[in-house]
C-alpha cells in the first residue's frame, strides 16, 4: 500500500518575498507611509517650537510688527537677528552633512529617481528637517511642502536600501515616501499620490500607483490622528454669479500662469546673483544673507515664514489691491532671496501665496467693473492659487486636487479646471522649465530625455573620437579618391585645402556618381559640410548628427576648426554600452 505525500509548502525568504511579491511592496508602502506620517508630526513640532523661540508667536505673518516677549526692549528690531542666528546653526549642519538638503528639495529627489536609481542618503531626513523647520521658523520665506517631500523619500530610499530592492521598486518606495509626506502634513491623502507620480516618478503604472495610495492613506491616518480631519484652509463658502465669468477665468489662466513663470525666473536670477557675490564660506553664507531677509521682514513682517493667515485674510477680503499686489512682489523676493542665501524650504507654499495675491486682486478689479455679473474676489484669488502652482510647476493634476482638498471647495472646481489648464498652456508658451526642472537642467539634466539619452548628453566626444582617417587634399584626383573612400570603410572621409585646413567633407556617393557622369576633376569640386561636430559636443547631439550625415562617421574639430579625430556611431554605442 503506497502512501501519499502531501507537498509541503516551501517559505518563502522575507528578503526574496519584499524585493518579488506585490504584497510585499504593499508592506513597505504601508511602512514607509506610517514612517512619513510621523514624519509630518514632528516636522510641524519643530516648525511651531522654532517660530515661538525666534519670534515668541504662533505664527509671526499676522502678529503686526509685534516685539518679542522675551525681549520687547527690540521691539520688531529682533526681526533683524532671528534669520542670521538660525544661519549660524543650520548652515554648517547642511555643509558638513547633507548639502541636498539646502534649496527647495523637490528637485533633488527629482534627480535620485531619474539618475540615481531612488537612492538618498539616510542622514539627509535629520538635516533637512532641521534646516527647514530652523529656516522657516526664523523667518525664511518658504513651504513646508519640499522639505517633508524630501524627509518622506529619504526614508523610503533608506528602507528600500536596508532590504536590498531593485531600482524599479525603489523609485516606488521613494514615491511613497513623497506621497505620504504631502498627504500627513495637508491632510490631502489624493494629493499626496498625484503629487508624486506626477512630479516624482514622472508616470501611472498600476503597480507603483497602488503601493504610492496607501502610503498616502497610511499617513493621512496617522496625520489625521494629530492634526485632526479639517481642510488645511478655513475659508467661507464661495459661489460663481454668472457663466460669463469663465471668460474672466481664461484670463486669470494667463495672468496669474504668467506670474507663476515670473516666479520662477526671479527665484533663479537671485539665486544667480546671491552666487555671484558671495566669495565666503558657504557654511557661513546663510547667516551673513540672513541680515538681508531680516531686512525685508522688517519691511514687510508678512513675509515671515509659510505665510499661511495672511493668504486666508487675502481671500477673504480682508486687503485693499495695492497691498495685494505689494505681498505678491514681496513673497516672490523674500522666497527668492531665503532660497538664494542658502535657506531650505519649499516652493509650493509660495506658489499658493503668489496666486492668492494675483488672484484676489484681478478679483477686486472685475468686481468693481462687473458687481452684478462677478462673484466675491476670494473666488478668484482660491482659483488664483492653483493657477499659479500650475503656472511655476505645471503640474495640473495635482494643481486641482491639492486645492480642492487644501480648500474643501467643491463648487468651484469648473473654474478651478478652466483657469489651471490655461495656467499650465500659458507656462509651457513662456517657458521650457518648471520651478523644479530648470534647477536640474542648470546641472545638464533634462528629465524629459529617455535615461540613455541623458547619459549621453551628459559625455562629450572628445572622451570617444578616434584618430583622424587620412585626410584627402583638395586636389586629389577622383580615381584615388574613390580608391581611398572604398579602402576607409567609412563611406566618407574629411578633405583639407594646401595648408591643411578643413574644407568640409567627401562621399563615396558624390565621387561615384561623378565619375559615372565621366567628371574629370577634383575632390576639392565635391567638398560638402556635413553637420558641425566639435569635441564639447555632447554625444546626444553627436548622434543625431550622425544619423543625418551621409556615411557612418564625422570628423571632429577643435575650438579654432582644425581637425582633431573621428566620430563613428559604434564609438557612441559602445560609450553608451559602457555607461
């Protein structure tokens, strides 16, 4: 009698089981949620503890110039010192220890995800929470948003690391962490995940959209738990009067996308100019550039920080347009120059501002032409925001969530849709960039390339040309021209005049089909230019000349045009192949 055996299911290694299973990306997308809602908590802890210390206020942007409590002998003169202090602490923490934590932070985890496969430092979560809560609670005129994006994926990217995934999966996991950041600090758990494959991973494949929504509800739940259910803005309900307005709305599209570009461009040619007059240390650059922005703070107090109750008193009504338009001049300067010193915060709180001020006050002005036809200018300073987070970072998926979840807003989302849209067309007529891509483009990294492509922009031909093929002198016969070109292999070879200067090159086509038509000259009659390719042309561009050129090489010229080598495409391929 033969007995049966049972099969024995074999377990699985946890290892094996988290890089190869679904449920284990499930497992650490819930992780990593948890992680970056907690994240959230004592990020904002640090944020409201280093804004009493620094100005003895909840929040300094409504207090009025008001002194300092612990020292109102100052009065608002305190404004002055606040930002150089927080300078001496967080410029040589970021310096020594994790120098992607100045800026914006958005960018940088941009280019993890693109360049360097998902992976960032794990000390880069500690320092970027410092800097940032230290920055905007002395008085740098910046978000939050970037920072906890930053914290978030650096927690992912670390996990991800310590279990030893592929880069595919760690890209999610840095996602996730992005996400779930946006979601736990705004209370935006569909935000969180449009924000991140949007921006982030630059894609929706169902797989990492999964594993990136419960990471966002993960620390939502958790966020929620703290800060409690609310929208992010307490605003009063707001309401359209009539279908004409949605022509006013196309409008506010292009305005208020314009001043989103605007933005950009500022934020950039002050960073620019900050890194031009500065020849110190760059740790010490923070508090030397902070005696600057404690300046304008004290110009205009409501630039001190993220800003947040002087947006909601805007779209509220509660400022004349002059004013407006002063706060909007103004936050595009104080963020620029808290950027451009070396602070670390976020754009997207900015942006919002920006759009509030533009949108509140195109309100007042249709208002006052059309009462009876326009609704509240807080309408059009709510729309105004998305509209401007559209114009600077075109991300208009996200643009609409987030403000319909920031808001609460529902009734609203038709202009909402119409404005952001334009916003966005508006932005890509006037520009190439967005306010994260032209921070990496600066660097010669262009997102929009395929990875291979990138890498080789980023090569030049100088490290591939090979040596120069004999070149033909212009006077060189056509039968020992086509005896030349057939004997090279290349198809075409580089032709030189008496003193060995470069005059373009000849084919083994254009010789043939002359000599076919009995043409008794030389190669000199023949010389074309093909297309320019020099040794600091990138290999993307070689290539493509390559592709367009008769033949399967090009010569390489110098700066003065002399010729120095050869370019064939099995050197690009084989560069590439390299990399």
């Amino acid at each position: 009698m033969s007995v049966r055996r049972v099969p024995v299911p074999v377990r699985q290694p946890i290892g094996r089981w988290l890089r190869e299973s679904r449920s284990g990306l499930v497992g650490l997308a819930v992780l990593i949620g948890a992680g970056a809602g907690l994240g959230a908590i004592v990020f904002r802890w640090l944020i409201t503890t280093f804004t009493h210390l620094f100005s003895g206020q909840a929040d300094y942007a409504d207090a009025g110039r008001a002194a300092h409590p612990w020292f109102p002998e100052l009065g608002p003169w305190f404004l002055l010192l606040a930002p150089v202090i927080a300078g001496l602490i967080y410029g040589p923490l970021v310096y020594k220890f994790a120098p992607e934590a100045r800026g914006h932070g958005v960018p940088e985890v941009m280019y993890a995800v693109a360049e360097r496969g998902g992976r960032i430092p794990a000390q880069v979560s500690a320092v970027k929470a410092l800097a940032s809560a230290l920055t905007i609670g002395s008085g740098g005129s910046v978000g939050r948003e970037g920072p906890i994006v930053q914290i978030g994926s650096a927690l992912g990217s670390t996990l991800g690391r310590i279990t030893r995934l592929p880069e595919s999966r760690l890209r999610v996991l840095v996602a996730c962490g992005a996400a779930g950041g946006i979601a736990a600090t705004f209370n935006a758990p569909l935000a969180g995940p449009f924000f991140a494959m949007e921006l982030i991973l630059r894609d929706f494949a169902a797989e990492s959209f999964g594993a990136v929504v419960l990471a966002s509800v993960t620390a939502s739940v958790v966020g929620r738990a703290a800060f409690g259910n609310t929208a992010f803005l307490d605003l009063p309900p707001f309401t359209l009067r009539n279908p004409v307005e949605y022509l006013l709305f196309v409008v506010l599209g292009v305005v208020v996308g314009a001043c989103g570009v605007l933005f950009t461009r500022v934020l950039y040619w002050i960073e620019d100019f900050c890194d031009w007059v500065w020849r110190g240390p760059e740790w010490l650059r923070p508090a030397v550039g902070g005696l600057f922005l404690g300046g304008l703070l004290l110009l205009l107090p409501q630039m001190y920080g993220v800003g947040y109750p002087v947006l909601q008193n805007a779209v509220e009504g509660k400022y004349v347009i002059g004013f407006l338009l002063l706060l909007l001049v103004g936050k595009i300067v104080a963020t620029s120059l808290t950027i451009g010193i070396g602070g670390s915060g976020g754009v997207f709180a900015p942006s919002l501002f920006i759009g509030a001020m533009g949108g509140t006050a195109f309100g007042i002005v249709v208002h006052a032409w059309l009462p009876s036809l326009t609704a509240s200018p807080g309408v059009y300073g709510l729309i105004g925001m998305g509209a401007a987070f559209a114009g600077s970072a075109r991300a208009p998926i996200t643009a609409v969530i987030v403000l319909f979840e920031l808001t609460g807003q529902y009734t609203i989302i038709l202009p909402m849709l119409t404005a952001i849209v334009i916003a966005t067309a508006t932005s890509r007529a006037l520009s190439r960039d967005t306010i994260y891509t032209l921070k990496l483009r600066r660097r010669g990294v262009d997102l929009d390339r395929h990875p291979q492509e990138r890498r080789l922009a980023a090569t030049m031909v100088e490290s591939v040309a090979e040596p120069l093929p004999e070149p033909l002198p212009a006077g060189t016969p056509l039968e020992r021209a086509a005896h030349a070109l057939a004997v090279s292999g290349h198809g075409i070879l580089p032709v030189t005049d008496e003193q060995g200067r470069y005059q373009g090159c000849v084919t083994a086509q254009a010789v043939a089909e002359a000599l076919g038509d009995d043409h008794d000259g030389t190669v000199g009659d023949l010389a074309e230019l093909p297309p320019l390719v020099t040794c600091e042309t990138s290999l993307a561009d070689a290539l493509t000349a390559l592709t367009n050129a008769p033949g399967t090489g090009l010569p390489v010229l110098d700066g003065d045009h002399q010729l120095t080598g050869w370019l064939t495409h099995q050197a690009v391929l084989s560069a590439l192949a390299r990399q």
